[in-house]
C-alpha cells in the first residue's frame, strides 16, 4: 500500500513539474556545420577563412567562374571573339545575337552571382569592424583583400549593366529595394576601395599561390579603371607600379605557359580547388577545348573573323588557337587542361600583366608619349614573334596607334574576362565593330537587361533602354 | 547477392509466421466463474456469423446488476425470472430479451449499421464518437486500406475524405505523395505539411531528401508501416479538433492508430496477394511520316536549306524507321506482391497482436527495378485486475528497399525523341553510343547503368502508462521513440557513359546517410466525472520532445573497377557534399475541458502553449486555442415530435486558433558555413532573428442529419481557415546577395469551403445489402490581403483576391497574320512582352473534388468500388512543330490553312512565341476527370468447406486500381496536368486470399 503511495506521489510530482514549462529547454546548440558569424570574426584562423571561402565561391560563382555563364563567356558572345555552335542553346544565341530578353536565365545568373559575392564582401568587411579580437595584421590584410574583391565585382556589375544599385551592407530590408546608382558613384566606390586595398596590403600572396589578392591585384585594377575612366596620368603611374615589380612579375616568352598556376605573367589567378572535389582543371578548360571524341557537347567556338585578323606569323595564333576537324571549328587554346585529376596544371586568369602592358601604351598615347606607348607593345609583339613597331620608320598618328592597340588589346587578351565587349564599348566602337555579325544590333544592347526576375522583386529597379 | 537478401526475408517471414502459429496453439482460453444464483441463466451470444462476441454488458434490467460474456461468448448471470435481460456491444444493435422462466438464453446479435455514430474516435489526447464530437474528424478504417496495392498508407486516402486532396508526386514507388487538408495555408511548400502522428508519436512529416529519381516530391516517412498494420487513420481538421496541437496544427492532424491486440481466442491471419501495374495511357504523338512532314516544311516556311548540323533527322536518320517511345520507356509490367501474417489474442488483462509483412513492387520502366519492404509490429496491452494500471506498449518496425536507375529521366525522352531517331540498344543489347555521336548526341539512355539503391529502417514505439488514482482520476503518461535511419547509394560507373565522354569521368558512387529520432514524453492527468445530468471531462499535459536529424552526403570517386564502388575504401577521393545536422526541441502544455448536459449538449474548450527552438530568443512561446460546441436538437421532445422521421440532428461549431512552425531549423541564426572548396567559410543564409510564428485561425458551422433511422446520413460542414502573418522565405531580389529570407509576411491566406458527406442504405435485405457514400469539397482559397503588395517582392507572384495557386499569364490573342507566331496581349503598350503583360490569374488548383463509394454484398460476395471525380484545369505542352522533338499528332492540323497553331518553323523567334504560349491562356484545357480509382471483389468462402481443412474464415479477393478514367485531358494523367507528360496513377489488377486460423 505505501508502495502505491510512493508511485502516486512520485507521478504527482513528475506531472507538477512538467507543467512548468521552460524555456531553457527549447535552447539547442548551433548545429555542427555551421558557426555562428560573431565567432567567425573571433580568431585570425576562422576569419581568414572567411575570406579564403570567398575565393573558393569566386571560382562557382557564375560571373567570375568560366564556365558558361560568366564574364568570359558570354561577354565573349556578345562581341565578335566567340559564336555559338549549338543553335538549340537558345539563351546563350541571345547573347552572340545581342538580342538578349529581360528574361534571360543566363543573364539572372551573371547578375545574383556577383551581387552574392558582393554580398560576401559586406558581410567581411562588417564583421572585421565588429570584431576587437583579430591581430593588426590580419585585419589590414582582410579588409584590403575584401575590398579589393567587391571593387572588382562592381567593375564588372558597372560595365555590362551600367546604373546599378550599389550595395555596401548585408541589411537585406534596405538592399531589397534600392535604387540604382549613377556609374558615377559606383566609379567613386570602386576607386576608393582599390586606393584602400593598395594602401593596406603588400605584395605578399599571403598563401603562397597568386590566388589571394596582393597589392598589385589592386594596382592593376587601379590601373584598368583609370584607363576606362580616362585619367591618363593615374593608368599609367599605376601600371607602372605593377610593370616595374620585375622581381613578382614578367613576361613569359613561352605563349603556352602564361595561363599555368602561379605563372609569373599572373596578377590574379582563380583557383580550381573552389569546385570542390578532386577535378582539378579550369573552367575554361572544360568549356574552350573540344574532345576529339565527343566533339558535339562544346557550344562555343571562335569567329572566324577574329582567327583571321591573325597574321600566319603570329605566335599566339599557333599556340592560343586551335582547329576542330570534325566541326570544323577553331577553339580557344589557352588553357589546354579539360581533364587533370587531382593534381591542377592551371589556375583561371584573371589579371596578367600583359594588360598591364596595354593599359599603360594606351595611357601614353593619350598622353602623347608615342615611343613609350610603341615600346610597350613590342614588349608583347616580341613575344608573340611579330616585327617590333618602333623600328617601323613610317610615322603612325594617334589614331592609328589606338586603333593598334585596340587591335592587340583583341589578339592578347580574347576570351579574357569580355575584355573585347568592353574595349568597344568604352572607345565607342561597338556600333562599328558589331553590326557586320549581328544583324539586329541597337546601340542600346551595349548594356544587358536588368534581369526581369529582379524588376518583379524590387519595384524600385528600372530596366536598362531598348529592353 | 540480391537473391540472398530476397531469400532471407523469406526465410525471416516463415520464422515470424511460425512463432505466431506457435504462440496461437500454446495460448489457453480463460474458464468463467459462475456468479451465486438467484435464477440461474447462461446462454451464449454470437454474430450474425455464428462467431461468438466476447465482451458483451449482459444487465438486468433496472438494476445494477451485469456482467460481461467471456472469450467464447458465454455468460451467465442470475435475475429474477420475471426479469428482463439487457444485451448491449459497442457496433451492435442492443437487445432487450424477457427472462420468461428460461435457463438459457442464447441470442445472435445484429450488427448495428446506424451505430456508426457510436465508433470510437480517436481525437489524439481523447476519444470521442461521431455521435458526440464536437469537431470535424474524418475516418478511414482497415478494410478500406489494407488490400490496397500501394507503398504509403497517405495514398490509400485519396477520393475517400471531404477536405483532404491526396496528389501524388511520381509514379516510382515510395514517392511521397502531396497531402492537403483544407487546401493551401501557406505560402511555402514545406509550410504545408500535416502533422503526422503514429500512435500518439509525432512523426517528421517532411518527404525524405533523395539522390535518386525520387528527388522530386521526396521519399515518403510513412513508407516503411505496415498498411494491413493500421486499424484506423483519423484526420482532424477543424479548429475544435487541431488546436489541442497548437503551434502544428494549421494544416490539419493525421493520426494513425495501429491494430491492438484484441481479448478472446488467439487467431492466426494470412493474407497474399499478388497482380500487375502498367501505365494506363499513352500522349498521341506524331507518327514517322508526319513528323518529318512537319520539320521538312519548318525549312521551307523559314526559308532554310536544313544542313547535317540542324537536321540530321532529316538527312541522317533513317526516314522510314518509327519507334514507340512510349512503349520503350516505361511499357512494362511491373509486378505487386504482398504477404500478411498476424496473430492476436488474449485474456481479461493482457492481450498481445504480432504481425509480419512483406511487399514488393516493381515499375513500368525501361531496366529492372523494385521495392520491398519487411515489417514487424508488435502490440502488448495489460490491465490489472482492479482495473486501477493500465499499460499499452506497441512497437512498429519496418525496413524497406528500393532500387532505381539513378540520374536518369526515364519519362521526359519518351516524349521528346523524334519517332525516327536510331536504337537505343545495340543487337547485342549494349547501349548503341555511334548512332548517337553520329549526329553529336548522347545516347538518351546515357546513364542507364547507374543505380540507386535506397534502404530506410524505422522504428515507431510507444508506451502508455496510466493509474487510476481516485475513481474518476487517472494520471497517465506515453513515453515514444521514433528512429529513422535511410542509407541511399547511387552508382554512377563509367560503363554508363559514351566512350566518347568517359575518359573524363570516373566511376562515382553518391552515399546519402539519413538519420531521424526524436523521443517524447507526454504526462498528463484526466479527470472525469458526471454531476446529474452533466459529464465533465478534463485533461492536463504537458509535452517535452526532441528531435534531431542528421544528413551526410558523401561521394566517392575514382574507383579502379566497377565492382569495388560503393565501398568507399576503394574510392581515391572521398568528399562530404554536405553534412548537416538540427535539433529540434519542443515543449507545450495543453489542455482539455468536455462539458455535456443530459447528451444534448457539448461545449468543449481546448488550449495549447507551445514553445518551439525553430524560433529566436524572446519569440518562442506562444498560445492557442478553441472552442467547440454541439446540441443534438433529434434529442429534444419537440424535434422528436414535429419531425419523426428524422433520427439524429446535430448542430455544432467551433472556433479557434492554430499555429505552423513548419519552418527550417536555426532560420535565426546568423551563421558561415563551409565552402565546397578547401579551408573556406561563407555565409550562406541571411538570418532574421525576428520571425515568429504563423497563426491560423479556423472557423467551422455544420449540420449532421440521420434520417430513416438512420438509414440516410448527412453532414455538411462550411470552413473558414485563415492564415496570417505568414511564416514564409521571403523571396528577394538578388541584389541583395540572397534570393529569399525567413520571415512573417503581412499577409493573410484564407481557404474557405464546403464539405458533404453522404451515406445511405440503399437495400438491407439478409443476402444482399447496398451501401453508397459520398464525399463532396468545394474549396475556394484567396490570398485576403497583403498590404503594399505592389512595392514587396510578390508583386508579380500573388494577386490580392485570388488563390495562392495561381499562375500570371500572357493573353493569347490569336495568331500573328504576319509572322504566322502566336501573339499575345501587350498589355501596357511599350512593345515588348514581359511580366508586366502577364496579368491573367490562372488558378491551378481544383474547383471540386471528392468520391463515391459503393459496398454491395451478396450472399458471400462482396464487391466495393469507389470513384474519385475532380473539377480542374491543366495546361497540355508538346505543340511546338518544326522543332527538332516529337510533338502531339494534334500539331498536325498546322498543315491546314485554319488551325489553332503557330506557324510550322523552327526559328528563334518561333521557338520564342511557343515558350511564351507555354506561359499564356493557350494551352489551357479541361483536366477534369472521374477515375474508378479502386475496385474490390472479395468472396467469402462458405465455411462448411473451411472446417474441413481446419480454418475459421476465408476470403478470395480482386483488386483493381484506377482501372477506368474519364477525362478530356489529352495528356498523361489528369491527376498531374501541369505540361501532360507526368502520370503518376498505375493501373493495378491483383488477386488474393486470406485465411483465419
């Protein structure tokens, strides 16, 4: 009987007890595969990684990753480098058609990959200023390598959208319905980042490979803004920073070998490894080349007006260009890689510093130092085996020296990063160079659409003219 | 090594049927005691089948005095010989038999058709009866579920519950099935799930993640049960019966009780059946002649030589061949196999029910591929001998298998590949890859070596404990524990790749480790009493849960051989796609208060608080409630008097909130997670620490009528279920680094609706009766209100005023006279066609649905049909002629200068104006249709021929499934109309037997 008593009670007390209820049991522990963002910035380790996971996206990430939708490729459609050889790709014949619909899926990725890097930057830099637990020297190094990164991604947001919202927080009640900035302001903006990038960083790669960002990444980023927004004087004391580092950087006289990991031609490489897993060759490897078995899955190939605008004896026509039998196609030969296993040959390039080359020749001759800009090209026409120009005794003007240098900037760097697209957009060419292999070309098609998926969420976005 | 594990579960399945056949012949029957005589009487009480009824209140009229018959239907009891005797059982009618001197009195009771309203309800924390209820509860029991041919228990449901839309998602088995009760409350997919409850144990009602081609619709929980296993499923949908579940309630409560072990004589069952599926259907496509046809003038009417590159159906393929795709790709027969065991008896005290199962299943595709699954259940009650502990302990284990081809559509070519293009198989029954390089394609069959084999194991258990303190008194507690554990491999070997495309792949396997547990503990205190007239009853509980589930996802790659994949030892490179864990804690009090007066009138209030981890600090907690009431007007003289053919009237209603905090795991958090490459973190998620919880509140007016002596049954219900500040992933624009966040919308989503269910009696005669029942819904579903919706992100998603299940479409406006393209409205004049033209809001879902049912019994056969009927629209794809894809033979009338197609190309611009119809009011068609989704026939064989061979009862059965459709859908399956080329509905003839021991 006291036994039953001793039940009854015990379940009394179990059942009063478990009528209060607490809320310390509804507490659950962060689950193991995440942390939470404030510890993130609460050791150097955790926040450094940080900003290599930014890295490792830059390499998935649509805009910036080589494979079909980024930069490179599609940028490369819409000038006159590549073409489309597989007609039911309809999205990607938009953009060789420069008839590019609002609704374009393609598109919508080029544009929310970026904005999702951007956002990574934010959510660094934010962190960084919250934090009061990092070392000196890392924090320096982070911001300057964050802002480096959102600096570059807007540059590219600028050049094909033209007016964009410019987002400098993770706040997503704010962000979702900005407005779009003049490219006035997102110029200021890019400015300022690179001028505080070059003052934080040094020239160290702080991981050894030339896939984190260093000073002269934000040197030679310097330099190209400046060049696209006209301030002569700045490209060229920029480049020149970047040209005289003879001991990081310089030509490699061998074309084949420039577009290796770590080359010493590499400013700013992508690396591989971001995919995950153990294939280990570029995306452009993968998308350029075709495999002499299944020739039929490679969608992209160069136009034949860009293969002939090569001289026979050019270099870089032998060893950056190659030729489909079976469809008959020429193809870009850059990267040679398509099929590296856990090893990687090649890192994505990003900057190099034949550009810089460039940049700088072009700032000359605006600046009228016509020698100087002439010797600067045959640094690279020296290399791609053609005769030096400056012991040409026949004068060039102005004009032919920039159309030369247009010219070359096409030879060197085709399928770099839509270098083509934006050189005739920036010199005003477009209209020239385009309408011979797009019939229906407008030139209002110089800016893609903003996506219609983003005019439906944000009613305070406006769509780009002639869309 | 696929036959030893097929042979050991048959080796498993003898041993459980011999244990249960030992256990039925070494149980004993318990003795009577006879009671002290005044006048003695005895006498037996059987069925209508002559099977004794144990359990039956035997009373003397006008006293307390009574007794119960024993497990052979055997009472005796002592009454005054001029006495009355009262027999009275749960289902049959009562009878009242005069003593008149007589020692023995044996009776056969009459089962009670009209007592319906007497069954047993189970309301979750309670039980009621229909009769008394005071919400809205719809029952499905075993014999309507368990001859069914199906995988999951939900599937058994459709067409056969007002309010409740079952959608399947796939036609594989152990895809998971869409269930709506009282449509769509949220905005969110996966804010939209029941709660499923397995014998008082919440189960994850969220589809299983898959690899495999399950992928789409996800893997059901419910798979592994046993469905000859469950004796009933209730699904509670109104407020007066949800909002005991509080925060998980919104979308309405399944509740599974599984069958208990019953007192009387130990009785053994079997049951097998075995039959055939096969797709029912087939999409009118163009033949070889008119397809060829049709791309040869797309050249002509754009003005285009056709090149090998553009063309090679026309100037490589052989212009004579034609192949069934259809046929090809999933005309098979796939074979159902079931078998059933299960034994149960037991005395006053304890009862036990043992069961086993096996069911396999093949598919209709192309390849050989199946299901099986193995089940044990177990189900132990006790009961002291002063009545005071009670202990039910039931235990449902369940393993199941399914292999599939992986990564590999196998319906979507079969409608596309034009009629000519070469074989798939090579004479020698490889796959032909040259036909296909050829003209630069891969074979569409590439992939079809991979394989997915996916195992789950589940174990449902439950122990309720309760002691009856005082008399009225009781505390109780259940203790559950559910685990879920699912193992998938996915094979992907080289061999099922081109040569040309193999060189740069490796032999990959893709592992996916599932693990699902949560353990409840649920202590609670009824009371009930009666004061006069008046019975009060009142529960008290509270509920602490945890739950946590863990996912990895591995793939392993570079296997030397083809042999050694899946061991991942053998794999060069082995990386953890994702790795991801969550632990869900959940703690409540709830509770009950019944009221009724004199059986006329019910009131019963209902309460939760509910805290949920799925929220931030500070917004955790919250309440809910409701109030339901009943008056059964049949009961009041003036009712009985005015209206006498009316039998039974109720009236009742209720009000009350319910919540959704179906939302995912650790939405607060502001986190980074790991990137795929090496040694990097990224934030991928934007946390918003503010959102709280989804409330819904439900109003329900209905009105149930039993007329005829209950011969005729009617109950019509109207709902009102409104959701508001909307737990949803706010969609937005990608600038901001992210595409949605979780939070609550100011937005309220209201379903409203009428339900009807009908039965009626039609013939009652000894050897042949008629039953038919109905069950209509109408649901209508509106998006309410949505402040400033025209600057949110859902601008161009909802329409304030129309259903959340709408499509924004163009309006077709006839064909262009120049181009010869489809045009459409261009609503705001600025000469393009955008989201800002597409301003028709199509409503996808269903206008009505429901179901008929009919038992017909004649002599020993009996025979059970039931139609399923849904009023809906549905889009119908595949008209794009000129294109390089077979097209419906419709298209075929694009040859005449008058018809309702585009112009024959296969310019961009064509293929362009045939992507926005496929978004525009044109290819809207009528997908109603009425469906016989299931048909039994089941004999009962005499039992003069059974006592011979020693078996107490058995039955012969047909089943059909889906066996007839009428439908003016020209696609697939009217069930799935979104393009026509999805079915989902097999149809499924099988055949059994089942005896009892």
């Amino acid at each position: 009987m006291t036994k039953t008593i001793y039940i009854i009670l015990g379940l009394l007390i179990l059942a009063s007890i478990s009528f209060l209820s607490c809320e310390e049991f509804l507490e659950v522990d962060a689950p193991e595969n995440k942390i939470v963002s404030e510890a993130v910035f609460n050791s150097d380790e955790t926040a450094a990684s940080a900003m290599s996971g930014i890295y490792n996206e830059l390499f998935r990430a649509a805009f910036s990753g080589g494979w079909e939708n980024s930069v490179t490729v599609l940028s490369g459609l819409s000038s006159d480098n590549l073409k489309t050889i597989r007609e039911n790709d309809l999205n990607l014949r938009e953009y060789s058609e420069n008839n590019i619909q609002p609704n374009n899926s393609r598109n919508l990725a080029l544009w929310s990959s970026a904005y999702s890097i951007i956002y990574m930057t934010n959510s660094i830099l934010e962190g960084l200023e919250a934090s009061d637990n990092l070392s000196e020297g890392i924090k320096t190094s982070l911001e300057g390598e964050a802002k480096f990164v959102r600096a570059f991604t807007y540059f590219y947001l600028v050049n094909l959208y033209g007016e964009i919202p410019l987002i400098l927080s993770t706040d997503y009640r704010e962000n979702s319905l900005a407005t779009r900035n003049s490219e006035e302001d997102i110029y200021q903006q890019i400015i300022t980042d690179l001028n505080t990038s070059r003052d934080l960083l040094d020239d160290n790669y702080r991981h050894g490979d030339r896939t984190g960002v260093n000073r002269s990444c934000a040197l030679a980023l310097l330099a190209r803004v400046h060049l696209y927004k006209e301030n002569w004087e700045e490209a060229d004391l920029a480049s020149s920073e970047v040209i005289s580092n003879t001991q990081q950087y310089e030509i490699i006289s061998d074309p084949n070998q420039v577009f290796l990991a770590n080359s010493k031609e590499a400013i700013w490489q992508i690396t591989p490894e971001g995919r995950g897993g153990p294939l280990g060759f570029t995306n452009e490897g993968s998308i350029f080349l075709f495999l002499s078995i299944a020739p039929g899955i490679t969608k992209v190939a160069l136009t034949e007006e860009l293969v002939n605008s090569f001289v026979e004896r050019d270099q870089r026509l032998h060893d950056w260009i190659g030729f489909n039998e079976d469809t008959q196609n020429y193809f870009v030969n850059k990267y040679k890689d398509r099929r590296s296993i856990n090893e990687i040959l090649e890192f994505s390039m990003v900057l190099r510093l034949a550009e810089q080359y460039l940049i700088r020749s072009e700032a000359r001759v605006m600046k009228n130092n016509f020698a100087g800009a002439l010797a600067d090209l045959d640094v690279l026409r020296v290399r791609a085996g053609l005769p030096i120009l400056s012991a040409n005794n026949e004068e060039l003007s102005k004009e032919e020296l920039l159309d030369t240098i247009l010219e070359e900037r096409r030879k060197e760097l085709f399928t770099e990063w839509g270098h083509r697209w934006l050189d005739l957009k920036r010199t005003n060419k477009a209209d020239y160079f385009l309408p011979p292999s797009s019939e229906d070309w407008e030139n209002t098609d110089i800016y893609y659409p903003i996506p219609a998926q983003e005019l439906m969420k944000n009613p305070n976005l406006t769509q780009n003219p002639g869309y | 090594m696929k036959n030893n594990y097929s042979r050991l579960k048959w080796v498993a399945l003898i041993i459980i049927g011999g244990i249960l056949f030992f256990l039925s012949k070494s149980a004993h029957a318990a003795t009577t005691t006879p009671l002290p005589l005044q006048q003695a009487i005895f006498g037996v009480v059987q069925d209508e089948n002559g099977l004794p009824i144990p359990g039956v209140t035997v009373t003397v009229k006008n006293t307390n005095r009574g007794t119960v018959t024993n497990l052979d239907g055997e009472y005796s009891i002592s009454a005054p010989a001029n006495g009355t005797l009262v027999f009275s059982y749960i289902g049959y009618k009562t009878v009242e038999i005069p003593v008149d001197n007589n020692e023995e009195i044996s009776i056969q009771l009459e089962e009670d058709i009209s007592a319906l309203g007497e069954v047993k309800i189970n309301a979750g924390y309670y039980n009621t009866t229909e009769r008394e209820s005071t919400g809205n509860i719809s029952r499905v029991t075993a014999k309507e579920i368990e001859q069914q041919p199906v995988v999951s228990p939900i599937q058994a449901l459709a067409g056969r519950m007002a309010g409740v839309e079952i959608t399947p998602n796939g036609n594989l088995p152990g895809n998971a099935s869409t269930i709506r009760i009282r449509g769509t409350n949220s905005l969110r997919e996966e804010g939209n799930f029941p709660l499923y409850i397995i014998d008082g144990v919440p189960i994850n009602s969220t589809p299983l993640e898959s690899n495999s081609n399950l992928t789409f619709g996800g893997i059901d929980p419910l798979n592994t049960l046993n469905l000859s296993n469950i004796e009933s499923i209730e699904v509670l949908k109104d407020a007066d019966a949800t909002a005991i579940y509080g925060s998980r309630g919104a979308n309405g409560v399944v509740l599974i009780t599984t069958k208990k072990g019953k007192q009387g004589k130990t009785e053994l069952q079997a049951r097998v059946y075995t039959g055939a599926s096969t797709v029912s259907n087939r999409i009118d496509l163009l033949n070889t002649e008119e397809y060829l046809q049709i791309r040869r003038r797309a050249f002509v009417n754009d003005g285009l030589e056709p090149t090998e590159d553009n063309a090679y159906d026309l100037l490589i393929w052989d212009q004579d061949r034609y192949t069934d795709w259809q046929d090809i790709f999933f005309g098979r027969t796939a074979q159902v196999t079931d078998v059933n065991l299960n034994a149960n008896g037991g005395n006053e005290n304890t009862a036990f029910r043992l069961s086993g199962s096996y069911h396999s299943q093949g598919t209709v595709f192309i390849g050989d591929y199946d299901y099986k699954k193995v089940t044990a259940g177990a189900h132990v009650s006790h009961t002291s001998d002063n009545n005071k502990l009670n202990l039910d302990l039931s235990l449902n284990y369940g393993v199941d298998l399914n292999n599939l081809v992986g990564y590999l559509n196998l319906t979507a070519n079969a409608f596309t590949l034009p009629p000519n293009a070469p074989s798939l198989f090579n004479e020698n029954n490889t796959l032909n890859w040259s036909d296909w390089a050829e003209v630069g394609l891969e074979n569409p069959l590439s992939g079809f070596y991979n394989t997915s084999r996916t195992q789950a194991q589940n174990l449902n258990s439950n122990l309720v404990v309760s002691y009856e303190i005082l008399k009225g008194l009781r505390l109780k507690s259940n203790f559950g524990y559910t685990n879920f554990r699912s193992d998938e491999l996915v094979k992907r070997p080289k061999r099922s790749f081109s040569p040309a495309t193999r060189g740069n792949i490796a032999n990959r396997s893709n592992h996916l480790f599932i693990k699902r547990n949560s353990w409840i503990v649920e202590p609670q205190i009824n009371y009930r009493n009666s004061i006069g007239k008046g019975e009060i009853d009142i529960i008290l509980g509270s509920t602490f849960q945890q739950s946590e589930r863990k996912n990895i996802a591995l793939q392993g790659e570079g296997y030397v051989s083809e042999s050694l994949m899946g061991n991942l030892n053998a794999a060069e490179d082995i990386i953890a796609t994702s790795n991801s864990n969550a632990d869900y804690r959940y703690n409540a009090i709830f509770a009950r208060l019944g009221l009724n007066w004199d059986k006329k009138y019910y009131l019963n209030l209902t309460g939760r608080r509910d805290g949920s981890s799925r929220f931030g600090p500070g917004n955790r907690i919250a309440n809910f409630g409701a109030i339901g009431s009943a008056w059964i007007f049949s009961e009041e003289e003036f009712i009985k008097s005015s209206i006498p053919f009316l039998s039974f009237g109720k009236l009742r209603g209720s009000y009350g909130t319910t919540g959704n905090d179906q939302i995912g795991d650790y939405g607060y958090f502001d986190a980074y997670e790991s990137t795929l490459g090496p040694g990097g973190l990224y934030p991928n998620q934007l946390s918003n620490p503010e959102y709280s919880w989804e409330v819904n509140k439900k109003l329900e007016a209905a009105i149930e009528l039993g007329l005829f002596e209950d011969q005729l049954n009617l109950a019509v219900s109207w709902y009102r279920n409104r959701s508001s500040s909307q737990l949803v992933g706010f969609s937005l624009p990608a600038i901001t680094g992210f595409t949605s966040v979780q939070a609550n919308l100011p937005a309220t989503a209201q379903n409203t609706g009428w339900e009807v269910e009908l039965s009626s009696y039609n013939i009652q005669k000894e050897n042949f009766s008629w039953r038919t029942s109905l069950n209509f819904t109408i649901p209508r579903n509106e998006l309410v209100s949505y402040p400033n919706i025209e600057e949110s992100s859902y601008a161009n998603t909802y329409r304030v005023g129309e259903p959340l299940n709408i499509s924004l479409l163009y309006d077709y406006d006839g064909i262009n006279p120049e181009t010869g393209l489809y045009q459409f409205t261009d609503v705001n004049n600025d000469d393009a066609l955008d989201y800002q033209d597409r301003m028709i809001a199509w409503n996808r879902g269903r206008e009505f649905f429901g179901g008929l049912d009919n038992v017909i019994s004649f002599k020993n056969f009996s025979l059970q049909f039931l139609w399923e009927f849904v009023k809906q629209e549905g889009m119908l794809a595949m008209f794009n002629a000129g294109s390089l894809e077979n097209q419906r033979s419709d298209v075929y009338q694009s040859f005449d200068s008058n018809n309702r197609f585009q112009q024959i190309s296969r310019s961009i611009e064509a293929s362009r104006a045939y992507s926005d119809a496929l978004n525009s009011t044109f290819p809207i068609e009528n997908a109603s249709f009425l469906r016989l989704k299931t048909l039994n026939l089941t004999y009962s064989i005499p039992s003069r021929f059974l006592e011979k061979i020693g078996l107490q009862t058995g039955r012969l059965f047909l089943t059909g499934q889906n066996l007839f459709t009428l439908s003016p859908y020209k696609g697939m399956d009217p069930e799935a109309p979104a393009r026509g080329t999805s079915f989902t509905a097999l149809r499924t003839i099988t055949a059994g037997v089942q005896i009892n021991l």
